[in-house]
C-alpha cells in the first residue's frame, strides 16, 4: 500500500451554503494537509486523514469572514483545525468511491461520508527552488460531501422579517487534492 501526502499548495476544500434564500455563498480554505494509504489498483484498503486550517478560511468579504470565524460559526479560537479520518472504501465505478469516516467540526465528530473521485496519476518534476529534483508521483483526487451544520453545533442563524432565514443548514463541502507519493 502506498503513502502519499496532500500537497498543500495544490490541496484546498470549499465549501457552498445558501444564503437569504435565494442564492448561495461560498467560501474556502487554503491550509489543508493530510496523508493518504492508497493503491489505485486496491483501493478498498484505503485510510486518509485530511485536516483544515478553520482560521484561513476566506470569503472574499473581510466582515462576512470574521463573522464565520466567530463563536457564531466555527469558533476558531477554541476549534482551529477542521478534520476527517476515515479507513472504509466502497467501489462505486472505475475511479468513484464513498470513503466513510468522521468529520470533526467545533470539537464535534460525527460520521461523514466523501464521494470521492480518483482523477489519476502522472510522473512530474519536484521543483525545490531552481533544481528539478524529481520526478514524482502526483494523484488528484476531488471529494465531496453534504452536511447539515446544525449537526456540528454550527447553529446560529436570524429569520428574516417576510419569512425564511438567512443561513441553510445544508453546507456542500468539495476537497481538491493534489497527493504526491511519499513511500511503498
């Protein structure tokens, strides 16, 4: 079974949430890092720890991000790292899984399942500064999961004045990872 790492300048999750019900905001995290053991020719065998810096999450609106950061949302301050673990693998095409595991948000673990998609792999330069110090191994992979933030104890929100509220409690997450192979 084969050891890879996230490739943190390559590696992001995202994350979509409707808002005053008629449109919805996005928002995303650059620091992730994890490991994953995968073997694209045995993937049932599969085990993956992804975690998520919850204070570089970034909105493109200063005060909308502050506010998320808040105790309102993910308190950041008491929970800084968002993370899933997870070691179960179910075949659902070629490349397509359901990787099931637990998502720890706020200090809350719950279990939580990513559609994961295996993009492929490709030999590649490794570039550590201007030397090309490769090749390397690099796999993409794209996951996918929805979740209800009441669950987390993500919870705040506000009615609005004609009915409806302001915050889903559906949040879409997407993960774009870059893995890079580390060892057999």
């Amino acid at each position: 079974m084969a050891t890879w790492f996230f490739e943190p300048g390559h590696t992001a999750a995202e994350f979509c949430v409707r808002h005053m019900m008629v449109t919805y905001v996005r928002g995303h995290f650059k620091d992730v890092h994890g490991t994953l053991t995968f073997d694209p020719d045995n993937p049932h065998n599969l085990a993956v720890n992804v975690t998520i810096d919850a204070a570089g999450l970034s909105s493109g609106e200063p005060d909308r991000d502050d506010h998320l950061k808040s105790a309102d949302f993910l308190d950041v301050q008491t929970y800084p790292e968002i993370t899933f673990k997870g070691n179960q693998a179910e075949i659902r095409g070629a490349h397509d899984y359901t990787v099931t595991g637990e998502l720890t948000i706020r200090g809350v673990t719950r279990p939580a399942n990513l559609e994961v998609s295996f993009l492929g792999r490709w030999e590649t330069p490794w570039w550590e500064g201007d030397e090309d110090k490769g090749p390397k191994t690099r796999a993409g992979f794209v996951a996918k999961a929805k979740i209800n933030r009441q669950d987390f104890g993500v919870s705040w929100n506000s009615e609005l004045e004609k009915g409806g509220i302001v915050v889903g409690n559906t949040v879409e997450i997407t993960i774009d990872a870059e893995a890079i192979f580390e060892r057999a």
